[in-house]
C-alpha cells in the first residue's frame, strides 16, 4: 500500500518521466562513474537500483552485473527505464513498482543497493533505510547518494524553501550529520563519505520538473533578496543558476 505523499509523487514524476532519461545531470556525473568502479571491483550477483527515477544507475551496472532491478514508486519511469534498457541491449534489467518504504523483496535479496537523488522524495527516510538494509545481504554494499543540505540553519533554510518551491513533491534535504545517524540507526556501518559540488542552470532545472512560472517568479524573487552568505555559498549566479552541495556515503 503507497501512502499519500507516495501517489503524489507518481503523479509528479509520471508525465517528466522521459525527461528524467535524458537529462544531462542525471545520466553522468562523476557519482555515477564511482558506483561503476565499485562495481567493477566486486562483480555483483544482483543490484537494487531504489528509487531509479530515468535508471541511470541501472543502465551503469547492468553490464557488471547478474541482474539489476529498477524500482521506483513512478509507474511511468518504470516504463520509460524497461524501453530504454531495450533499446541499449540489457536484458538483465528488471523493474519493480514499490515504495522505499515498503519493498516487495525477501531478506539478503540483493548484493548491492544503490539509491541515487531519491531520498529526499521518500515519505519515510528511516523506513526505506531499514527496507534498503533489510534487502541486502550480510556483508553486501549499499551507496547513497544525494543533495545535502549545509548543517548551517540559515543556509538548511533557504535550501529547503528553493527546494520545495521548485517541486511540491520535495520532502527534505537532509544534512550530512543527518545522514550519519539515519544509516547508522538503520543498520549500516559507513566507510566512505565522497562530497561534491553539482552545478544546475537554472532554466533547465525548473524545465525538468516544470515548475509553474509563479514559482519560478517567486525562486527568481528570493534569489535576489538573499543575504550574501546565501548568494557565496550557493554561488548564486545572475540567471539564477547555482551549486549545490552532495555526497556519496558507501556503506555495508
């Protein structure tokens, strides 16, 4: 059974669906090219790509792996990840409809699990990381990856209301420090922390969830009110273009 905020999420990201397969910050990034060498180093049985949203992941592992499934709450990425794998020859690729919170798999399913800019949609973020552990066998790799917000308030703040007015189904960017204890109290043991810094263009990251232009106009209208410790650390530029902070916590 999905939740509320579940559904609304489908519906969000349904109709964006094949934007998210094609877009540029999705489908590379030097986050992508360190889960591959991860990859490649073990040779995985089976990989759970959670939360796949366009599979980028998926379409990375597939070849290094046994089988990769896809899963995601979006019926139509789900859609949109089974043609593109078609199309790029992988037919060890399988999809699954089913919520972080509540997976439809046994226990010590999965060598590795893989969640990729998805948590900060989850309803639950501790249930889907007591879900992702669950799932993966004893002694198998988990690697987590997305926006994290500054530990500075003001900043956390400013992060969240951009955020949330850029896509109503955002629920929370969390802080580094909220990471560690959250898989910590899940189960994990984290062994790696790789941070980076992404730059979006602005006109294409409100393009991609199509935020409405009254949004956008209220984006546009913080920005330029914003006290300059906001501006320097999210190196605010004139056409609202910015950077963001991520990390890549690998676990087991």
């Amino acid at each position: 059974m999905t939740t509320p905020q579940q559904r609304f999420v489908a519906d969000q990201y349904g109709p964006r669906a094949q934007d998210y397969v094609s877009s540029e910050v999705h489908r590379q990034g030097p986050d992508l090219d360190q889960i591959e060498a991860e990859l490649h180093a073990m040779v995985p049985g089976r990989v759970l790509d959670l939360g796949c949203g366009g599979g980028h992941v998926t379409y990375r592992a597939a070849p290094l792996a046994r089988e990769v499934v896809a899963c995601d709450v979006t019926p139509d990425m789900l859609d949109a990840v089974r043609r593109t794998a078609v199309e790029r020859g992988l037919d060890n690729v399988a999809v699954q409809a089913a919520p972080a919170e509540r997976l439809p798999f046994d226990d010590d399913a999965f060598d590795v699990v893989v969640a990729r800019y998805t948590t900060h949609h989850w309803h639950s973020r501790d249930a889907g990381l007591r879900e992702a552990r669950r799932v993966l066998k004893a002694g198998g790799r988990a690697i987590f990856i997305d926006v994290i917000s500054p530990e500075h308030a003001l900043l956390d703040s400013w992060l969240q209301t951009l955020e949330l007015l850029r896509d109503v189904s955002h629920v929370r960017n969390y802080r580094a420090s909220e990471w560690i204890a959250a898989l910590a109290a899940a189960g994990f043991t984290v062994d790696g922390i790789t941070r980076r810094r992404l730059p979006l263009r602005f006109p294409d990251w409100v393009a991609r969830t199509r935020t409405p232009d009254a949004q956008v106009a209220a984006i546009r209208a913080l920005q330029a009110t914003a006290p300059d410790e906001v501006r320097e650390h999210f190196a605010i530029a004139d056409d609202g273009s910015f950077v963001l902070d991520t990390a890549t916590f690998t676990a087991r």
